[in-house]
C-alpha cells in the first residue's frame, strides 16, 4: 500500500478512452483524468478493449506486453495485452479476436458476455501492469463485474475500487448465465438477468457520478429507476464530482472558428463569428438578430418535447433565429424539419455531428439551449460558457451545478435556468434572456464576460477524485 500520494497507481478501466476512441462524454473524462493524473504525482494508467478501429489507426504504436489465456463459459481464449505511452500516461488495450474485434463499441447481441469477458481478462492482466494498482477506477456499466471479481481473487484483496456513473440509464442488462461463464461458483442467482451496474453500486468500495447535484437527483426513483434502492443503500460512501473541461478548449486558440477572441475582445470577435455562421447557415444576418445554439443529441432526454412545445412561442420573438447541430431520434428530427420549412431563413438543422462545426455555433451564437429532462453532468454548456455563449438550461444535474441565472443588480449569475420541466417555464427564462440582449446592452456583455470566467477545469475534477482516493487508502 502506498505511503503518500506521489506513489498512487491508479488503474482507470472503462470501455471507451480519448484520444482513441468515442461515442460519448465518458471518453471525454478518462481520457482527461488519465493526462492530468501525472501532473499530480499519481501514475495514471487506463486498461480498455483493443477495439478494430484503435487497431486501424494506431497499430504502429501498439506495444505488445504479453499473452494470457483466458477461460470463459467452459472455453479457452487467446487475448493479449498492448500499451501506447502519452502525456505521461500508460494505456493499456485488451485483444480478444473473439469479442471485441468488430467494427462498433457497443450494440451487440452478446454484450454481455463481450464485457464479462473483458472484466475477467482485465483482473487477469494486473500483475502485468509493473505492479498491482492501488486503486481500481471503473467507469459505468462496461467493467461492472470487477468489483465483484476482485473481492473473490486474494491477490487483490487489498486493491480499492471506486464506481463512477456517467448516466444511470445505461446500466448492461444481460442473461445471468454470464455469472456462470465467469467461474464465480458462490453468487447467488436470483433472477433470470445480471445488471452490470447494480453489480458494481453494491461491490464497489466508493461510488461517484458525474456533478454534485445529479448525485442528490439518484436519491429519487424518478432518477434512479430501479436502482433506487442500491443508491440509498450506499448514501454514505457516495460522491458528486463535477466533470471539468480541459484548459485548451476555449476561442483564444481555436483555429476552427472565424475570429479568435478572449473576454476582453468577445463583443467584437463575438460579432464577426455570428456573421460567419449566419451566412454559412443561410440565416439572416444581422448583428441585432438573437441567435440560439444547439449541439445536441436529438432525443428526449435533452428536453426536445418542452422545446417542440414552445417553439412558436420562441420563434414569434422578432429577430431570433436557430441553429441546431445534432443527430437523434427520427420523430424529433421531422418535427423540427417542420420548423425549419415553417420559418425559412430563420431556422437551419444540421443533422449529422459531421455536418457543420460546433465550435463555430458555440462562438456564434448569443444564447446555447440545454432544456434537458436530466443531465448528470453535461459538458455542453460549459463549452458555451467558455465562447461566451449563454446558456439557458433546466435546474438539473450538472447544469443547475454550473449555471446561475444571472442578477442584474449585483451583476451575478452566467446564464439563465428554470426549473419545472416545463415548456411554460422554458419560454419564460427564454423572455428573460431575450429582453436583455435587446434592452440592457451593458447588463449582457458583464453576463457575457461572467460567463467566460467560469473554466469547471478538469484540473479540478481531478484533485477532487484524488482526495477521495486517499481517503480510502
């Protein structure tokens, strides 16, 4: 065991990791957390699956570390084990012709048994690793069944682990005969299924999501569903941390968006960005018309019902205008279709994270809308904050831990939010937003700047998970 910090090991082990693999914002955290861990004195590495696309595009840097055999369902498996080295990080890639050579993530019919798998090959790789780790730092569903694993294996029996849920809806439902398979011969099947997350919210030393207040949200079924009752369960050894962006995202270096600006000079390169994505989307321009941003997935749980309900109502002020980046439910995207031809010039959709760059919506535009049922964390508006683009979001997760309505008297507060979720309310803070960019030029520009100062830095994220890891040491 350690004697200080400057000695931890961590093992971060999640399906997905930037730079080299993404198909949603928990690539984003690991990757981050994995680079900033060094910087602290903590030896960072990350364990994942060698997926066929990380083997297309960075073959030429795999190192190959050693073999192992792998028993699982009665069968023998052939996997190894690759590190790639950066930003002073180890990332270690599990191959398994078998489960994870295909060309997606995720989506399979034998998931389950692809990712109980990966959890067994992974424990099995620790001593391969230098040493064994101190702490073991899972990432949702996908490695769920390694807490339950390690308690069963002596030589980890001093290893923490900790659990973070990036969103609750995903937790890995599949048959229960994965148990079996595993060879773990003292578990008692109850149920015809196994849930990977609930696996680990009850084997875990320590659980974590994604922002203080989404943390509060799982004490309620609403949120929870039907873990309700393992969160409860767990209260006392259950934490918030809010995730942080990294420091280079921001105008002052993006050579992606017209005019590069900082919090002094946003009115002005503000002012050229929004004329460059008025006439690349086909918009009116005009520095006076209110341009509203989104860069979304397209479902119902990023709020599209209430916006589908209010944008009429939206969309009859004088002088807004829409741009939406995103891609999503069909059903959403044809009703939107219908606002985009019922207010031509007005309204442009982009469909297809391809089809436009979101950077330039986030430095175009005046207001970013996150109206979302619940978001655990969101990094969206963050984004929007940095570019000087208000965000209006709901009082939910970590939207309602990074946006405060804004005080035009102690000019407080970087955007606007509600919290019914409720097209009612959506409209009113809309209002809100609207008449002060059009009457208080002052008051929004100081609204404008608050916004910009507020970094959430992943440097912060970091610390944070770094004081509970030694909590438990």
């Amino acid at each position: 065991m350690v004697a200080n910090d400057e000695n931890l090991k961590v093992l971060q082990i999640a399906a997905e990791c930037l730079p080299f693999v993404k198909t949603g914002g928990l690539a984003d955290v690991v990757g981050a957390l994995a680079v900033n861990y060094p910087a602290l004195g903590v030896r960072s590495h990350v364990m994942m699956p060698l997926y066929t696309r990380i083997k297309e595009k960075y073959h030429l840097f795999l190192e190959s570390v050693c073999d192992q055999i792998v028993p699982y369902g009665g069968e023998n498996y052939k996997t190894s084990l690759y590190r790639i080295n950066d930003n002073g990080a180890v990332f270690y890639f599990v191959e398994s012709y078998d489960f994870f050579d295909r060309p997606n993530l995720y989506g399979y019919a034998d998931d389950g048994d692809r990712f109980a798998f990966f959890a067994k090959a992974a424990i099995g790789y620790f001593a391969a690793i230098e040493e064994v780790p101190d702490v073991v730092h899972i990432h949702d569903w996908h490695p769920g069944l390694i807490p339950l694993l390690m308690k069963r294996d002596e030589r980890y029996k001093n290893v923490k682990t900790i659990l973070t849920v990036h969103n609750v809806d995903y937790q890995g439902v599949a048959s229960s005969e994965v148990i079996k398979k595993l060879g773990v011969t003292d578990y008692q099947i109850t149920s015809p299924t196994v849930n990977f997350l609930e696996s680990a919210l009850y084997n875990a030393g320590r659980i974590t999501t994604v922002s203080p207040t989404y943390r509060d949200e799982l004490h309620y079924e609403y949120y929870a569903k039907n873990l309700i009752e393992a969160f409860l369960r767990r209260d006392r050894d259950f934490y918030g941390i809010l995730n942080g962006l990294d420091a280079t995202i921001g105008p002052e270096n993006d050579l992606t968006i017209r005019k590069r600006y900082d919090a002094f000079t946003a009115v002005s390169g503000k002012r050229v960005c929004k004329l460059h994505l008025q006439q690349t989307m086909g918009l009116r321009e005009g520095d006076d018309r209110f341009v509203v941003g989104m860069v979304t997935r397209i479902a119902e749980q990023k709020g599209f019902d209430i916006l589908l309900a209010a944008m009429d109502e939206i969309m009859a002020f004088p002088e807004v205008e829409f741009v939406l980046l995103g891609t999503g439910d069909e059903h959403y995207v044809e009703r939107l279709r219908g606002f985009e031809r019922k207010y031509p010039g007005r309204i442009c959709l982009n469909i297809g994270y391809d089809a436009a760059n979101p950077n330039a919506i986030y430095a175009g535009s005046d207001v970013f809308l996150m109206p979302s049922r619940f978001e655990p964390c969101g990094t969206g508006q963050m984004i929007a904050l940095r570019f000087g683009s208000v965000p209006i979001v709901r009082q939910t997760g970590g939207l309602n831990d990074t946006v405060e309505t804004f005080d035009a008297v102690a000019k407080r507060g970087n955007g606007f939010k509600f919290y019914n979720y409720d097209a009612r309310d959506l409209v009113y803070q809309f209002q809100n937003a609207y008449n002060l960019f059009k009457n208080r030029h002052d008051d929004w520009d100081r609204l404008v700047q608050n916004g910009m100062a507020a970094r959430f830095s992943v440097e912060a994220s970091a610390k944070a998970y770094l004081r509970l890891y030694t909590t438990m040491l």
